[in-house]
C-alpha cells in the first residue's frame, strides 16, 4: 500500500474531508453535483466510497454507504447513517459485504481514479453488481484539470480510456450515457477542476 493509499486512512484526510462536507458554500455547490447523480438512483442504492456521507444522507430509503477510513466511518455511524466497514476486505470491488437481491443501484464517485488499475477494478464491480442483482451503476470521475489536482489520483479515466478497454459495454452492462457537468461539455474538463464525467450503466438482461 503506497504513501497516498495511507494518507486516506488516516484522521487529517477524514478532517478535511468533514470540513469541506460543512462549509455553506461549498454544501450549495455540491448539492448540485449530487443531484445530477441522485436523480439516477430508484431505489435502495450503496454509495461505494462514501466519504463524509453527503450523498449517502440523501440517498433512497434503504440504502447504505461503504467506506473504508475509520474517522469517517465513526463520523456517518454517529449520525445513524447505515454504513459498512470496507478495511478488512480483500477486494472492496468485489462488494463481498453486500447481500444479494436488496438494492437496486450503486454509486461509485471520484473513487475509480485513486487505483492503478481502474479497467480490472470497474470490469470486477460490473460482475459482481450483476451477481447482486444490482441494475443500474453510476460512475462519475474528474475530468483531465481535477485529475491532475489531486496527487492521489492514479488513472485518468475518461470516454477514450473506457472505449479502449471495451469498458462501455461488458460484464452484463451497457453505458446507457455519458454526460457532463456542469458544463455538458468534455472539453471543459481540462479548463476548470470542478467538471466531471457521469456514466450511467445499466443491465442488459
């Protein structure tokens, strides 16, 4: 595990992540983004990499956050949040904490970009998604400028990189969509650190 695997473990990175989480303007702005995700979801979903819990407070009823930082984790269970403790598993993308046949769909944001190998890890979560009975996946990631700001990041997914790896249709799913926000443009993604990219799977059974 590298120096910026451990940094997200630890009590400054969960700090600052519940610092941004309170900030009044920065809550304004962010509702914004998460609506744009949560208007996919249709039932009990699991926000895979849940962080400071703001999307997962406005999720639909039944549905559960993964994280891994323990702070974070005490942080959203303290606030009656349903939430799953990720650290101890081999393979977060293998989701072996879920039981099947109970929620609908899952959000996976600004996560995918901190591995290495991003296609082997969303192709993993694909088939396990399908195994679970899950319907819809939601993946959103930085565009070119937000990735380049976060010394954490590993991979630069965008729609070329998903083509090469035949990542828009596979493991049972289709990229129903692609779009862009807040500028629903994929130019705009290496002007401002704020654009990112949402791809909507959906189950072709």
């Amino acid at each position: 595990m590298g120096e910026s695997q451990h940094s997200e473990f630890d009590l400054g990175y969960a700090a600052e992540q519940l610092r941004r989480a309170r900030h009044p303007l920065r809550r304004q702005i962010k509702s914004l983004y998460l609506r744009s995700v949560l208007r996919e979801l249709d039932g009990p979903s699991v926000d895979l990499g849940c962080g400071a819990g703001q999307m997962l407070e406005r999720m639909p009823a039944g549905s559960i956050g993964v994280e891994v930082n323990p702070h974070l984790l005490a942080h959203l269970r303290s606030r009656g949040l349903s939430v799953v403790d990720a650290a101890g598993s081999a393979d977060p993308f293998e989701l072996a904490f879920l039981p099947a046949g109970v929620y609908r769909c899952l959000v996976l944001s600004h996560v995918l970009e901190h591995f290495e190998a991003a296609d082997a890890c969303l192709r993993r979560l694909l088939a396990r998604c399908r195994a679970l009975g899950i319907s819809k996946v939601v993946l959103v990631v930085p565009g070119w400028a937000g990735f380049r700001s976060d010394r954490t990041h590993k991979t630069f997914v965008d729609r070329a990189y998903l083509a090469e790896r035949d990542l828009l249709r596979c493991e049972g799913f289709s990229a129903a969509s692609i779009t862009y926000f807040p500028l629903n443009l994929e130019a705009a993604g290496r002007l401002t650190a704020y654009q990112e990219m949402k791809v909507v799977y959906v189950s072709s059974r």
